[in-house]
C-alpha cells in the first residue's frame, strides 16, 4: 500500500512538472516577443514624435517662405545668376533718360572670377624710423611695422572664384555736369550693383565764338557682379 501510495505521489510530483515546465518553455517565447515588440513600438513611437516635431519645424518654415522670397527678390537683382547684361543694360538706357544724360557707349570685359580680398600688409611707420648710430641699434620689425589704417576687408568662405564672378565695364555719357554727376548717383544705387572705380569728365568742345553748353562727357569705370553656377564633372560614358 506504502508502495503503491509512494508511486502515485511521484507521478503527481512528476506531471505537475512537466505541466509547469511546459508552461515556462510556452510562456517564455511570448514574454520575449512581447518585450521585442513592445520596445520596438516604443522606438518607433519616439522616431515618430522627432518626425511631427520635424514636419511642425517645416510647416512654420513654409508659412514665412513668401517673406524669405521678398527678401530675396532684391538680392537677386542686385547679384544675378549669370551677367544679364541686356536687363542691365536697359536699366542703364532708362537711368540716362531719367536724368537727361546722352548714352555714348558701353563696354563690357569678360567675366572675371572673384579673387578674395586680402587683408592689407603691414607698412612701416616713418615716425619711428630715425638715424641709427653705433649707440643705437637698429629698429625691428616689430618695432617699426604698424597695421595699415582702415577697415578690415570682409570676407566670406562661401563666395569664391568658383560661384561669383566680376565684370568690368565702362559707361560713357555726355550731358550737363550736374546731370552727370546724378546719372553716376543713380548708377551707384540702382537695382543692380555696380561699383564705380573711376570718373573722368571733359568739357565738350564749342566752335570758337560759340557760347559753351556747359555739356561734358563723363567716362565712368566700375564693376558689375554675378553669380556663377559650379561646373559639375560630366560622368564619363561607358564604353559601348
């Protein structure tokens, strides 16, 4: 009876384990898939919500898009994509009719492209340069070499000779000084940019006896700018 008894506690002791081991080897999969999905499900949670705070951050950029191209309109006329001589050309035709000044000619270089502007060098200063004597030794450099006076150049490392470009060019009119000196006003602070370099003006010529018109011609030199758009390299054709 004893035996009988001991065999049946030992079959329960041993099917309640397999039951429970059963369980454990069922149960564990899941519980790790669950803990899989759940933290992908949080990861993807998190890289939503760096999205919607993306796509906001993109929605209020847009929403001021039309005063960003406001801003930008006068920008490109002034430094065009490309010389658009003829637009600037008809600016200058406009400019001389509006302040009563004779259109003479116009000359237009070839493209140059923008060199950096440097800082100036150093110059020695004559005030502390003096007679050396065997008592006196001779200054230094560091003693004699002053900074050249003025502004110091800006410049930018994102404008170089391969996206800006410079054009020379000279604008003769003829008319009265004083319109001369407005048509160069004008030229200065138009649309387009143009820096002025040099001005030269002549009395126009009367015959003898004639009483003078007051009238000269005004060679005016400068530069124009432009934008250049970067060469890109051609991919090479494959070999057929």
């Amino acid at each position: 009876m004893d035996k009988n008894r001991m065999w049946t506690i030992g079959s329960i002791i041993v099917m309640v384990a397999v039951l429970v081991g059963g369980a454990l080897l069922g149960i564990q999969p899941q519980l790790t898939a669950a803990a899989v999905a759940n933290a992908q499900r949080m990861s993807v949670e998190a890289s939503n919500a760096g999205q919607a705070s993306v796509l906001d951050q993109l929605k209020k950029d847009f929403a001021g898009i039309g005063d960003l191209k406001a801003e930008l309109a006068p920008l490109s006329a002034s430094v065009p994509n490309g010389s658009m001589m003829p637009e600037f050309i008809d600016q200058i035709n406009a400019l001389a009719a509006s302040t009563q000044v004779s259109l003479d000619g116009i000359t237009v270089a070839e493209a140059t492209p923008y060199a950096s502007v440097e800082a100036p060098a150093a110059v020695v200063d004559p005030s502390a340069v003096s007679a050396t004597s065997p008592a006196t030794p001779a200054p230094t450099a560091t003693d004699t070499v002053a900074p050249r006076a003025g502004v110091p150049p800006v410049t930018n490392a994102k404008i170089s000779g391969d996206n800006f470009a410079s054009l020379a060019m000279t604008v003769t009119v003829i008319g009265p000084y004083g319109n001369t000196l407005n048509f160069v006003n004008g030229l200065q602070s138009g649309q387009r940019l143009f820096l002025v370099s040099g001005l030269t003006t002549t009395a126009k010529d009367v015959p003898e006896g004639e009483a003078s018109t007051g009238e000269v011609t005004a060679v005016i030199s400068g530069l124009t700018y432009a934008l250049v758009t970067p060469q890109t390299a051609e991919a090479p054709t494959p070999a057929g």
